[in-house]
C-alpha cells in the first residue's frame, strides 16, 4: 500500500551522488573570442577556486588542437579541480560545487560568459555531456530548432531543482557568406564546384600526405597563411578555375558578406537536433525534470517534423523506471500464485 506514494515522494536518480573529491569547471566565452582572450578570463576563474579551502589542484585546458575529441573551441576552456580526501575537509563535495556555483564563480564571471560547475561523470564525457538530465530537440530548420531550444531552457531554469540549463545548438558565431553570381559566374565559364573546392583548399585546408620522420608520423595539409585567409578582402583575391584555362578572381564572380552561423550542426536520426543539459541541485529528482520537459515539449505544440525526447542518462533513467515497475508486478503475480 504504500509502494506508490513512496515512490512519488523519493528522489529518482540514476546514479547516486558519490563524493570522489573532483569536480570540473567548464566555460564558454561568446562565440568569436579569440584564444587569447579566453585564456585571460580562464585563469582568473582557475585562481579564485584554487583559493577555496581544500582545493589541492587545478589543471586549466584552453582551446583544442584540430580533431581532438574534446571539441573545444578557441572560446572555450576546462578547469579540473581536485579536492583533499573527504576525512580531511568539513564539506561535501556538492556543498563545495554549490559554493563555487553560486558564490565563487559569478564574481569574477564576466558578462556573456557560459559556466557550468559538475561533478566528473563515471560515463558519457566531462563538461555538457556529463549532465545527468539530457533532452534531445530535432527538426530540419536551424533558426526554428533554436527558438524551440530557448524556450525550453527558459522555461526548464524556472523548475526547482535545476541548478544550470545549456544547450549544444549555440548560435551567433562570427562567419563570412560567398554569394556567387550564377549568370556572371556562367559567362566566365567558373563552375561553382570550382569555387567551393578552392575556397575548401585555400581557407579551411586540405590534407595531400603524410610522411614519417623519427618513428612519428605527420599529416600534411595545404592551406593559405593566416594573413590571406582573414579578412574577406584578402579572399577576395583568390583566383579559381575556369573552363577557359583562364584563372578568375573570386571577387569577380562572388560576393563575400558579413554573417552568422551556428558553431556546430550535429545530427540524429539524419535530422538536425539541439541537446538540452540540464544540471540538478543537491537532492532534487532528475525525473521530476524530465517529466517537466516532456511537458514543456508537448506545450510547445511543434509542428510535423519536429519532435523532443530523452536522451543519455535520461532514457535510460526512464527504461530502468519501467523494468523496475514491471518487476513489481511479477513479483505480485508470483507471491499470488504461490498463496494461491
């Protein structure tokens, strides 16, 4: 009889809250941010928690190199914080996390910057992929998806338990738009393939080779110096291939403009989807969150072909749930059938 009601009352995690004296502080500047600068803003953030009491180490990564898993870009940056043994310290490790979080971190968080404080995940990755409640958004139109995505994250900051909400479709950043002109392009004799490979080659590299020197292998990329890929005007003055045999300035048959873009498109199920992390608080119910997004999403009313669901730890929450539920009812079918 009271199966039920203490099954509404308790908190339902995935995994338990373990104190492993580690946590991780993850930041993302505005889109377009130089390196430079993001390592300014990361180090002040790295030493106003190195000076929380018990913190023994840090170790601050800024940026990635190309292809590294991480996916960091030039504005992003992860700080990994290590605490003294659990015996030596008065606090827990979520009673540390929720002081950097709200006491620490936003003294010296400058405006527009993205900061997530989280314990190290057992699985599924550091930073935004090691939130416990993850939420999938899909759809084939970007600027709709987003809109969909921030109002969800609006809406899901308002629910108690919910320490911090992000997302992984972020938009805004900084990029340059080639407009060709067909018919000028045509009565060049430029194809437009022509010009998509050479401004693949010149701008954002190609790799030809690799070769072996010491024991090491390299991999060779073909690409145009810093100084001729920066500034639209520079591109500008590249010279494609035409069916004349003759080369023609880009600028002769394109234009370049000034834009935004996404900083990644990511896919699922050959849809473009938006990941919605959310963080919870000391005690809250991550199904109690993700009851309030399945709500949120249906509210919404999206249109055919757009659609939301659970995602990582959160689907799986969902199917645990139900095996559970379905072995309390065998075991009632099996203790009936042996009364009876």
């Amino acid at each position: 009889a009271t199966l039920v009601p203490l099954m509404r009352a308790v908190p339902k995690n995935f995994l338990p809250n373990e104190d492993e004296s580690r946590f991780e502080v993850t930041l993302r500047a505005p889109e377009g941010t130089a390196l430079a600068e993001t390592q300014i803003i990361a180090e002040r953030m790295a030493r106003a928690v190195s000076s929380q009491p018990g913190v023994t180490q840090t170790v601050l990564t800024t940026g990635a190199p190309a292809g590294d898993r991480s996916g960091r870009g030039p504005n992003q940056a992860s700080l990994y914080v290590r605490l003294v043994p659990t015996e030596q310290r008065a606090y827990s490790q979520e009673e540390m996390i929720s002081r950097v979080r709200a006491e620490v971190l936003p003294a010296v968080t400058p405006p527009g910057v993205e900061v997530l404080v989280t314990p190290i995940a057992a699985f599924g990755g550091s930073g935004q992929q090691a939130a416990p409640v993850q939420y999938i958004l899909s759809g084939h139109d970007l600027a709709t998806l987003d809109g969909y995505t921030q109002e969800m994250l609006r809406r899901i900051r308002e629910v108690p338990g919910v320490s911090e909400a992000s997302t992984s479709l972020v938009t805004g950043r900084p990029a340059y738009q080639v407009n060709i002109d067909r018919r000028r392009s045509a009565d060049l004799g430029v194809n437009v393939v022509d010009v998509a490979n050479a401004m693949r080659l010149l701008v954002g590299g190609v790799e030809v080779t690799d070769y072996s020197e010491g024991g090491e292998q390299y991999v060779v990329r073909v690409r145009a110096n810093a100084d001729a890929r920066s500034r639209p005007e520079d591109i500008a003055q590249i010279t494609v291939p035409s069916s004349t045999g003759r080369p023609v300035r880009l600028s002769d048959v394109a234009t370049i403009e000034a834009s935004t873009g996404p900083a990644s498109i990511q896919h699922v199920g050959r849809q473009r989807q938006a990941t919605i992390f959310v963080n919870t608080l000391p005690g809250a119910s991550e199904q109690t969150i993700i009851d309030a997004l399945d709500r949120i999403s249906a509210e919404l009313d999206m249109p055919p072909g757009y659609r939301g669901q659970q995602y990582g730890r959160s689907r799986e929450l969902g199917r645990a749930l139900r095996s559970f539920l379905f072995a309390v009812f065998l075991s009632f079918a099996f203790m009936y059938l042996v009364l009876a």
